[in-house]
C-alpha cells in the first residue's frame, strides 16, 4: 500500500513539472497605476543637461532647442533617448529604439517605425531625444503618431517636429548624419517590439 501511494506520488510530481515546461508564460504584468496620478514633469535645467549630455553638445546649444519647445509645450513628463534610421525616394521609412525615462516610473524599452510619403530624397543617422508631453503611464506611448516632418525647424545644429495624438504630444529633437531633403507626411508607431513591417 505504501509503495503505491509512494509511486502514484511520485509519478503526479513528474507530470506537474512536464506541464509547468510545456505552459506558456505568464502575461506581462502593467504596474498598476491610479487613473487620477499624474506623472512628475522635468524642469527646463534638467534636460538641458540630459540633451547636452546626450547630444554632445554645449549647454547653450541644448538650451536653444529646450527654451523653444518648453515655451511651445510647457514641462514633459518623460523623455525617449535612442537612436534611428532613415531612407527615402518619395516613399520613406524610418526605424528606431530607444529607453522612455519617467519619474518615479519603470524604464521603458521603445521601438518606433513608420511610412511617410512626400516630395523627400536621401537618408539619414539620427541620435533622437523626444520629448513626451501628456503621458503619465509609460504604456501610453505604444500607439500610432501622425508628423508632419517637413515643419522641422533647426535650432542649434538640431531638428524638431511635433507629433500627436489625442491629448498627448511628442516633440523629437534629431541629430545626426546624412543628407535629406524635403517634406513629408507620415507617422510613426511606437511599440514593446521591433517590427519589420511599418504599418
């Protein structure tokens, strides 16, 4: 009697196991955060520092750029630092990856990909710091954003456009290398994973 209970023991602890391989993971677990918290925004001298680190730049440069989007968008909640690429013969493509910083919020890895279409030559490297605007839930940025590329101005050796959706506003500042000219229209789409595929 022993021994069978032994061996039917024995034998349920093996399966339990087998299965426990063979399940999928389990889901991804959001940190849950109360609807009404709202995400601590960066000061003006923070990010000139952060954009001045990032970019290698002066901190008078990095101010240039920061002075003019603040005093259009007032202070972001978080920022994107990451690196991307592009290419275009009218029709274009880009592709990047970068960390989402928030205060007293998690790291954040982004992919983003995107079309665009418009009268638009060249290709190019950019290093992009995008300032988030709106954005309280680091998972708030995995949506599509519509840009108008060619209302980039240069301020400082550095491009800036705006991007948005809804009530959230996204404000990528480029540096980089290569040769592009013209204006298009597009949008770009941020996501947990790299996607070949930028629709």
């Amino acid at each position: 009697m022993d021994r069978r209970v032994l061996l039917a023991s024995g034998l349920s602890l093996v399966a339990s196991k087998a299965l426990a391989q063979g399940a999928p993971p389990p889901p991804r677990q959001e940190p849950n955060y109360p609807a009404q918290t709202r995400a601590e925004g960066y000061t003006r001298d923070e990010l000139v520092n952060k954009v001045s680190d990032f970019f290698g730049v002066t901190a008078e440069a990095a101010g240039a750029v920061i002075t003019k989007v603040f005093k259009d968008n007032g202070n972001p909640t978080g920022y994107i630092a990451g690196e991307e690429g592009s290419a275009a013969i009218t029709i274009g493509l880009r592709y990047g990856k970068g960390l989402l910083y928030m205060k007293n919020r998690p790291t954040e890895t982004v992919y983003w990909q995107g079309p665009s279409i418009g009268w638009d030559l060249g290709g190019n490297a950019s290093r992009v710091f995008t300032l988030c605007y709106g954005i309280n839930r680091p998972d708030e940025i995995f949506q599509r954003f519509p840009g108008v590329e060619g209302t980039a101005y240069l301020v400082g050796g550095m491009g800036v456009n705006y991007q948005r959706s809804d009530d959230i506003t996204l404000a990528p500042i480029r540096a980089g290398v290569g040769l592009r000219l013209g204006a298009n229209l597009g949008y770009l789409a941020y996501s947990r994973k790299r996607h070949i595929l930028p629709f």
